[in-house]
C-alpha cells in the first residue's frame, strides 16, 4: 500500500508545496537575483534559459574552464545567502567562498512560483506542477549527458553539424584508390621524423593535399599536419569512420601500425563519403570530379614514395569504379537535398 505523503510535507527541489504569499514572493525575488548574477543577464525565454544553465551544470564541461567561470563570480548579499542556503542542493549550490550557484532546477522553480494561483494567504504547488518541473529538470539533464554520444553518432553516420574536413575525405579516397583493404595492402603508419614517415605522409597526403585545394578552392592545413601519425587529417577520418578505418600495430614491425579499411565496408564507406559531400551546399559534380582526377594523379605522381616499401596497389580500373560509383552516389544525395 502506498503512503499518502502529506501536503504540508511535500517538496519539491527542496521547496515546500506549500507556501505563505510572503515566503513566495521572498524566494522568488531570492532566485531571480541568484540566477541574473549567475548569468550575468535577465530572465528570458524558459528553453533558453535552461540551456544556460550549461555554463556551469554541463557534465561536459572541462575543469579548467569551470575554475575560470567561478572566478568570474561574486558572492549574493548576506541576507540572500542566509535564506538561500537552507534549502540546499538541488536548488542551490555553495560553490566555496560564499558562491552560490542556480542553475535548471531554480530555473524551473522561478517558472512554477510565476505560474502557481494563490489566494491572499497561501500558494500550494500542485503534484501536477511539480511532476512537470521534475519531468522537466530530468530530460535537461539527460540531454546534455547524452550530447557527446549524439555527437558521436551523428559523425558515424554522416549526420554532424559539420561536414567531414576536405583533406580528411581525401586521406580516405586516397586509401580506396590504392585499395588498401586488408592488412597486406594497408598503409604504414611511421613516425614523421625518420624518413620512411616522411614518404609515406607525402604519398598518402599529395593526393589528399590537391583534393582538399580543389574543394574548397583554398590551400590546405600546414605541413606540420602533413602526416599520418598525430595529423589531424587522420584523427578527423576515424572519428567520422570509427570501426571502418583500421589503424592497427604491425606485428612484425614494432612502432609501425598498419591503416587500411576492411573490404567489407569499402561501398559503405564510399556511400559515406559521398553523403557527406552532397552536403556541401556549393560542391557540383563537375568539381567533384575534377577534385578526384586531381588527386588520382597526385597520388600517381607520388607513389614511387611507396612503391619501395611494396605498398602500392593501385589498378586503374578499380580507380575508375571507384570513381564512378562516388559521382553516381553524389549526385544521388544531391537530388535529395
């Protein structure tokens, strides 16, 4: 049997369910003030609001960055704080030094005491409200504890905010022309310093290098990029490709580690790519196309780099499928947008 919890014992985020006409109009001037100073602006809209809160209550945060926010702050009055601290977490938040920190729950506990009737003496927040601004507090929380793996996903399948970087698409296509699909063709990854690194970086990002230029009609990152241990080119393909591209260590070489994508997910990656590319509002199949002949011919023009290492596996027909295939289905995605 449930026990029915009395009226006058009921809380919410702390707050009594029920309330004199003078302790409502208290607290509320108490939190509008707390969380104006805390956000260094007045109230607005509540969805926006809630999203400020961010700025402190984001699990994403970086600790250096909230150190340097909280340095940013002052302590309320005394008479706020002597109020405000009684009721404690979640509603407030001592943050050290006299700090007092608000952020969705007091939000939402502004929006109840606005939006709750009251008669002369009394307000009693009823279960109804208080399970909206639970429900509510919940789904804020569970939103931004879920955005880093949103973000995840979305780059896996092709659905970021941002469209893959230019020359990360090129180190890929760079890898599917020299059909790099197994760990006997893969690429090897070596440091930049010695000079095996370095011809594998120029081979691999010459191709990549003039696609990028193409596309974007621009030069491309520094030289300091220009390699496949700690680029950035690199970095940026496995996040949007994950288990698709394999960077993997040589058994049989130690501090090499062996880059190639299975060819099982050869169409699928090529699908990818060309999504993501149909995405880029000014990109045209015509400079599509341009961009990868350019790159077919860079990376030509290169891959005696490789060749002494018996790393290159390039045949001009697989090129040519390759490259047909990445039109056909950029054009495809294009007629969708």
């Amino acid at each position: 049997m449930i026990e029915e919890v009395d009226e006058e014992e009921r809380r919410i985020f702390g707050i009594p369910a029920v309330l004199t006409a003078n302790e409502r109009a208290t607290l509320q001037r108490d939190l509008t003030l707390l969380w104006e100073q805390t956000y260094e602006r007045k109230l607005g809209a509540l969805a926006s609001d809630l999203e400020r809160g961010r700025r402190f209550f984001d699990p994403l945060a970086r600790g250096l960055t909230l150190r340097e926010r909280l340095t940013e702050l002052s302590p309320p009055p005394t008479d706020v704080s002597r109020r405000m601290e009684r009721y404690g977490e979640p509603l407030v938040v001592q943050a050290g030094e006299g700090l007092l920190l608000v952020g969705v729950e007091a939000r939402l506990t502004i929006e109840l005491l606005k939006r709750v009737r009251s008669d002369r003496e009394h307000i009693v927040i009823p279960p109804s409200a208080a399970s909206w601004a639970e429900h509510t507090a919940m789904e804020t929380y569970r939103k931004w504890a879920l955005s880093r793996l949103r973000q995840v996903i979305d780059l896996r399948s092709g659905a970021g905010k941002e469209v893959m970087q230019a020359v990360a698409v090129g180190i890929v296509l760079a890898l599917l022309v020299n059909r790099s699909d197994c760990p006997q063709r893969a690429v090897e990854q070596r440091e930049h310093s010695t000079p095996d690194g370095r011809d594998v970086d120029r081979a691999i990002y010459a191709g990549a290098d003039r696609f990028a230029e193409v596309l974007t009609a621009k030069s491309s990152r520094s030289s300091a990029e220009h390699r496949l241990k700690g680029g950035y080119g690199l970095t940026e393909a496995r996040r949007r490709l994950a288990h698709r591209l394999i960077v993997a260590d040589d058994a049989s070489a130690k501090g090499v580690q062996l880059i190639y994508i299975p060819a099982e997910y050869r169409n699928e990656v090529i699908s990818f790519l060309a999504k993501d590319l149909a995405r880029r509002s000014n990109l045209t199949a015509a400079t599509l196309e341009r961009a990868f002949d350019q790159l077919v011919s860079e990376f030509r023009a290169y891959a005696r780099n490789l060749a002494y290492r018996s790393m290159v596996f390039e045949r001009p027909a697989d090129t040519s499928e390759l490259r047909n295939r990445l039109l056909a289905e950029f054009i495809t995605n294009k007629s969708l947008k």
